[in-house]
C-alpha cells in the first residue's frame, strides 16, 4: 500500500537558526555535556514554567526523569502509587523498580485524564504517591487534584511528558505538584534531537541532591584542597533521606540537546497553537459524523500533541474505519496506549487488577490520526477528504 499521509515518529522539523543553534554547539561547546548549555536550558525552562531557579534538571529522556521522581519518593515496603491505567508504560515501571505498588485509576472518558473523583476513590491508608499523567497534551484538573492530595499528605507527581506549554489557570502543566516530568522525545512538541527529559523537584533541599544523583554521586570535597589534584578531581558520596543512602544514576543529557531545546522554547507556543488550531478545525469539520468523538479545547488548556478520538459505534467500526483508512486511502491511524493492567509485565508482578471502564473503553476504540506539526496542508486536507469518505462508508 503507498502510504499517502504516515503516522511519523518525528513531530517537528527544524529551523535553519535552531540548526545553527546545533552546530555551534558542536563546534564550540566544552564540555559537551554538563556545561553551559545545560545551565541555560534549565534556567530558561523554569522561566517558562514559572517555578523557581534551582528546581528544574535535564536528563537524557522522560523516563530518567520518572527514575529520578521515584528515587526521590523512598518508598518503604507496602507503599502505593496511585497512576492512570491509560498511559504509556514509562509513566509506571520506575516506581516499580523503586519498590512501590501501583494501584490504577481510571480515566474520564471524554477527557481521557485522571480526576480527583477517580483517584479518591482508589486511595488506601497505604497510598504514598499520586502521578497525574497529562495525556495527548492535556491538563488534568490540577487545582482539585493538587488540593485532594495535599489534604491526604499525599506526593503529588506530575508526567506532562506530552504536555509541554498546556496551562490551566494560568499555570503550566508540571507547576502544580511536589515533582513533574517532561519528555522531549522525537514525538513531542518540542523535541531535542530524538531524547530528551526535565525533572523538576519543588522541594528545596530535594532539588539539591538532583545534581549529585544524576550524575553518578559527583560532588564536592567538604574540605579545602592546597593542590586540586589531590585527592581527586571530585569527591563521590551520596545523600540520605530519611536516613537512608540514595543511590547514583548517569542520566545525563548533552550540550548539543540542551542548546537545541534552549532554543526551541522561543518557539513552543507557537507550535502548540499552530497544532490546536489545526485540531479544532479538523474536528469542526467532522461534528456532523458523531460516531468519531474527539476532545475539543479551544484553550491553552490542551496543546494537541497527539490528535485522538473514539468511535462510539464500537470496536468493529473502529477496525473497519482504520482498515479503509490505510488500505483504500493510504492514512495511518494507530491504537495506542493499551491500559497497563493488561500488559504481562504488570500481571506477573500481582497488578494486573483494575476497575477502569473508561479506559478499557476509550483504548477498544480509539483512533489516533496522523500529527506531526510538519504535516503539509495537502496532506493535512487529504486526511480530513479520506476520514469523511470513510465514516460515510462504513455508517
């Protein structure tokens, strides 16, 4: 089948003064990697973010960011993390590894996020920690979230991995909790060369211990040195929560990347409007056909980062719809993000139960169309032509 319009693993397309941002980095930047352009790039995203300087740490993707979070949670055997079912598995399996039990909550079917409602109601005397997971680039109801978590004692953890720049009330996404993460994968809005991750930790004496533990135990001797060679160039220790030992990681990002996603900040605004334009007009112009139903915000609230709907007739439509898709018309839907209760790994660790209707639900059904921000206006109008054509044909 000649595939007319893909569902590409690449969200953006690069400036010619975004490369040159690159290339001088390359050139110039010593070290390459933990230097200047970290610092800057830190510096200018908590800027964006409006958080405080110190609080916001790049590392090598998302999911190094999660490690982090989790590291920083010190889980004590029994403890629980409450975390959507629909989302993808990097938002999980770190607080896994850390030592936690995850306990799934369910989605609102419409908005496709977690709710203070269905995260209530999933709480135990064990829960330790809530991540909140702003999936398709869309912000969960933070305020009763945030107010429902701190009211339990609760460390509110937020993934915007694909939610860069979406706000509500005026506040980012990942400026409402304890912790958040950010991924600039090759998917995402902004995006540094393919990988790319941001921790921010609000905790002032938490924030502290990022640097040492990302980046292998490094730190300072705690005494004057007559020679700098001597003992050492550094020092390695670790510090204690709670009085235990935290232990190192290597997730650090390079010079290069730091540099590129320095720059793209100028312009992820612009982006995300760009998509959510685009998105409300694609949606609009299928509100006569509604077995498709699509998330509709018309407000910073939502940055469009993947471009989802459900067909509401079903799982057999949704298959006939996506089969006519790519073999009659050469677009490429995909399926994607299966709960996570359904996946081997977690059954085989005795978390395989979930009361989660939504999800399981929205998953059975949903369609995610092609949306990469460099889709050409032909192709974007060839897509909507073909969807139109299709739902008319399988109704």
């Amino acid at each position: 089948m000649d595939i007319k319009v893909n569902f590409s693993g690449r969200a953006i397309r690069y400036t010619e003064d975004e490369i040159a941002v690159v290339v001088e980095a390359m050139r110039n930047a010593d070290p390459l990697t933990q230097g200047h352009y970290m610092r800057q790039f830190e510096s200018k995203f908590a800027d964006y973010q409006g958080v405080a300087q110190g609080t916001c740490f790049t590392t090598m993707n998302g999911c190094s960011a999660l490690e982090l979070s989790a590291q920083l949670c010190m889980f004590n055997e029994g403890d629980e993390v409450v975390i959507p079912s629909h989302t993808f598995t990097a938002s999980a399996y770190p607080y896994v590894k850390k030592g936690a039990k995850l306990v799934w909550a369910d989605v609102d079917l419409h908005s496709r996020v977690v709710t203070a409602e269905s995260i209530e109601r999933v709480l135990t005397p064990r829960t330790r920690a809530v991540v909140v997971v702003h999936l398709y680039g869309y912000v969960a109801d933070m305020p009763a979230i945030a107010a429902l978590c701190k009211e339990r004692g609760l460390i509110l953890i937020e993934d915007a991995a694909q939610a860069i720049g979406a706000e509500i009330g005026g506040v980012k996404a990942g400026a409402f909790g304890d912790m958040a993460i950010f991924s600039f994968h090759s998917h995402k809005n902004l995006t540094t060369l393919g990988e790319g991750g941001m921790l921010y930790v609000r905790d002032a004496k938490l924030a502290a211990m990022v640097p040492t533990l990302r980046h292998n135990g490094h730190c300072g001797f705690d005494f004057e040195r007559p020679d700098y060679w001597k003992p050492a160039m550094g020092n390695v220790d670790m510090p204690f929560i709670d009085g235990r030992m935290v232990q190192p990681n290597n997730y650090c990002l390079g010079e290069v990347e730091c540099a590129l996603g320095a720059k793209l900040l100028e312009r992820i605004d612009e982006i995300n409007d760009q998509k959510r334009s685009r998105a409300l007009a694609f949606i609009d112009a299928l509100k006569d056909f509604p077995e498709l139903e699509f998330h509709r915000e018309d407000s910073r609230r939502h940055n469009y980062h993947l471009l989802a709907a459900r067909m509401t007739s079903g799982v057999d439509a949704r298959d006939r719809f996506m089969r006519a898709m790519f073999n009659e018309k050469g677009v490429k839907c995909v399926v994607q993000y299966i709960p996570l209760d359904r996946y081997d790994y977690y059954r085989r660790l005795g978390m395989g139960e979930a009361c989660c209707p939504n999800a399981d639900t929205f998953f059975d059904t949903m369609i995610s169309f092609p949306f990469q921000h460099w889709l050409t206006e032909e192709e974007f109008t060839y897509m909507l032509a073909s969807t139109r054509e299709v739902l008319a044909q399988i109704r």
